[in-house]
C-alpha cells in the first residue's frame, strides 16, 4: 500500500476539526432566539386582555338584564295573584249582596215567630253557607255611631246618653272580610241640647249647700 493511500485513509476517517467558535456560537443563538420572546408578543397579550375586559362586561351587562327580567316577571306573578284574589273577593261580594234580601226576610220571620218546619231548615243551611262564605253580619244596639258602617235613619236626643249611640237597629249591616256590603240602617240619639254632664256639675249643688252651712256655723248667733 503506497504511503499517499494511507494518507487518504486518515484523511477520510479523521474527523475534521472543528473551530472553536463557529458551531458553539450557532447553538447559543438558537436558543437564544427559542428564550426570547417573540416581538409584539406584549400587543398581543394587551389584545387578549382587552378582550377578556369586553367578555367580562358583556357578561355583567347580560346578568344585570337576566336579573331585572326575572324581577319584572316576579312582580308581574304578584300582580296577576293579587287581582285574581280581587276579582274572586268581588264576585263572592256581588253574589252574597243578591241574598241579602233574603235573609232580611228570615230575621224579619224570626222576629215574629214564624220561622218554623221546613222553612227554618232552609233558613238555617243558607245562613250556614254564607257564614262559612266569610259573610258577617253587625250593628248592635248601645254601640256608638260610626259612619263609616252605620247609615242613620232616624235621629233624637236621649238624656241618657253622653255621644252619638245606636239606639235601634233598623236593619243590621253585612260585611265580607273587611269590605262593607252594606252599611246598619240604625235610629241614633244624640245628648239633649244644653244637658250637664252626669259627674261633675250634679256634685256642685251639694258643695254649694255644705259651703253654706260652714259659713253659718262659723258667723254663729248674733251677740246682744
């Protein structure tokens, strides 16, 4: 073997030198360039979180309109709860001032002893059903005037009584709950005209003559 072809051997099989600053400077700008951040990375993120602010909002704005719409809808059910209640107070109201009449005319049979045999029965289960409906009846003698529930008939003046009083029940009044279906047609009286108060002023007369005779004992029998 000739000396040029081992030479050729070597060459092929060494490994050829490496500088000392080419390769280790192409490795470190690589990940250099890997570690840096890439430029208008910091936009970018400013963008996101823009747009995460713009979600946000219309979230809130979108929970503010869900709240609302459920509290208008809550409203609108009490509304509607409470005219249904109204209109159902209403109707049971018309229906028992149509059977009042009636009833009048069982107090009037009564009151005079005619409410007897199958008529009396009839009375009593049809004012067991209106009372059981919420139908009341008022006005009693000796109560005092109101009239807010009382509509006088007749009017006079008693001695014996210190305000405006119920002194007969003429026909007694109806409520339903606190609606009034028709106010106690009443006679009232009223205290006379010019009538001392009963306490006070029927006690000044006897001071008067306990005053009198103190003064007589005192200026005793005349000396002379």
């Amino acid at each position: 073997m000739s000396e040029e072809t081992a030479g050729g051997f070597d060459e092929k099989n060494e490994p050829a030198d490496v500088s000392d600053g080419a390769a280790p400077d192409a490795a470190e700008e690589g990940r250099s360039e890997q570690e840096r951040p890439a430029p208008g990375g910091d936009a970018q993120q400013a963008g996101l979180t823009a747009q995460l602010d713009q979600v946000r909002t219309a979230l809130g704005e979108r929970t503010a309109d869900l709240q609302r719409l459920q509290a208008e809808y809550q409203n609108y059910r009490r509304r509607v709860e409470r005219d249904r209640v109204a209109v159902k107070e209403l109707a049971v109201a018309n229906l028992l001032s149509e059977v009042l009449p009636v009833l009048d005319d069982i107090g009037r049979a009564r009151e005079h002893e005619e409410l007897t045999g199958g008529f009396k029965s009839v009375a009593d289960s049809l004012e067991s059903i209106t009372a059981k409906m919420g139908l009341e009846q008022f006005g009693e003698e000796g109560e005092p005037f109101d009239p807010t529930i009382h509509e006088a008939l007749m009017h006079s003046y008693a001695p014996d009584v210190t305000e405006t009083t119920c002194v007969a029940i003429l026909q007694p009044g109806y409520r339903f709950g606190e609606r009034t279906i028709r106010p106690a047609r009443v006679a009232v009286a009223e205290p006379q005209p010019g009538a001392a108060p009963s306490a006070g002023k029927e006690q000044a007369p006897a001071d008067e003559e306990k005053a009198a005779s103190a003064d007589e004992e005192k200026s005793g029998p005349d000396k002379g």
